[in-house]
C-alpha cells in the first residue's frame, strides 16, 4: 500500500502530477457540493457559474486548501482550511467510514499543524468553533501535548484557537 499526505500551495498547476491532479479534483468537487447552508456554501455562490479552472483559481486566490491522505491514489482522509493573514483556520477534518477509530484523523491534524508552524508568516490556527464534539476534543488534546508536537502551543482567544509558539 502506497500512503502519501498531499497539499495544496495556491501555485499548484492541476495537470502537474497524478496526486495533484486527484487532490484538485476532490477539492473541485467539495467546493461544488458543500453542505448546504454551510458558510462556504453561501459564500462562495458564484462556484456554480465558472468552470473547474477558474473555480480552482479562485479557490487559491481566496487562500483555501486542503491536506490528503491517499492510500493507493484513493482519499483516506482531508483537512480544508482557509488562510487569513497569519491564521489558518480548519473548518473540516474528515476520514472515510470504514477508517475512523485509526488515529488517522489525529496523524492528519499533526500534519496539518507540523505544515503550518513550517509556513512562514502563520502565528496561530484555528482548530475548532466548539460546534463539533470529536473536534473540540481533538483541540484540546493539542493543548494538552497528547500530539507530541515538535514545538509549543497556548490556548488562543476564544474557542478553538491556538498559538505556535516559535
């Protein structure tokens, strides 16, 4: 079994590799059915008028991203986040059915952290807006050094948030 974590950048070409062009076809589709209702579905209205280019371009322009894990070129597990000036903010970690109860999404979320104290220029993250049970506890388990970072992190202001300590 081949396992691979990948991620978008904002400056991928989505003809570049098989991966990249997988990852920006499960970013197209998500972005094309989100949940209805959500946040992103009322703000990004105008997805349903453009084509999967200029819908990819604008994704990147408005500095969304996702993280993969592909086992055997098939998505395990994602991670969406948007970024906004020295902040990441995660609004959904998710892991296909027949995986979850394997840690993966708690690897993934390692990752994602690991990826943003590596990203120049991002201070503080957000993990969880306290709506979703397994999440909040996921942030808190950061807090509380169960992820065994490489580095340190406090509790930001206000829920879900998070420090990188440098």
């Amino acid at each position: 079994m081949v396992t691979q974590i990948v991620r978008t950048n904002g400056l991928i070409d989505i003809e570049t590799t098989a991966s990249v062009a997988l990852m920006n076809n499960y970013l197209l589709h998500w972005a094309r059915n989100p949940d209805p209702g959500s946040w992103f579905d009322w703000m990004t209205f105008w997805r349903h008028w453009v084509s999967d280019q200029t819908l990819l371009h604008w994704l990147f322009r408005l500095r969304y991203g996702c993280q993969l894990l592909l086992e055997d070129e098939n998505v395990v597990s994602h991670i969406f986040h948007q970024r906004h000036g020295d902040e990441l903010h995660l609004f959904s970690i998710f892991t296909i059915e027949p995986r979850q109860n394997e840690g993966i999404a708690k690897r993934m979320l390692r990752e994602w952290l690991v990826t943003a104290w590596n990203t120049p220029g991002i201070n503080k993250v957000r993990i969880s807006a306290g709506n979703d049970e397994a999440v909040a506890h996921m942030y808190e388990s950061v807090l509380s050094g169960a992820y065994h970072l490489p580095f340190e992190v406090t509790r930001g202001n206000g829920p879900g948030w998070v420090n990188l300590i440098r």
